[in-house]
C-alpha cells in the first residue's frame, strides 16, 4: 500500500507548507483588491482591502445595520 503524501513528508512539513500556501493566496487576493469571505455575527460576508463588508447572500450591507 502506498503512503499518503502527508504520511511521505510529514504531519509538520505538511502543515507548514499548507500555511504558506493559505497566506500565499490571500497576499495574491488582497493585491488583486478581491475580498475575503469571513463571518462576522453569525453572518458570511465578503470583506474588501478598502474595509468594505458586503453579504455573501445578497443583503444589505453590514456597515449599513
């Protein structure tokens, strides 16, 4: 039976390289001025670079409650 990726390098290794990856992603995300989906109250929104909070689900703003 052939081993796992993470069996191969290891939990650690691999928890690193995943880490780097996530924040990778989101220095590329903020840089291309996407947002980044976060829950805020029990609520998904879209959270821009210039601090605008949008609903993912179409509602009205957050800022705006």
């Amino acid at each position: 039976m052939t081993k796992s990726l993470i069996d191969q390098i290891g939990r650690e290794r691999a928890d690193q390289m995943i880490e780097k990856a996530v924040t990778d992603a989101v220095a590329e995300a903020q840089a291309r001025g996407l947002p980044e989906a976060v829950k805020i109250d029990g609520v998904w929104v879209k959270r821009y670079p210039d601090g605008r909070i949008e609903p993912i689900d179409g509602e009205a703003s957050h800022a705006d409650r």
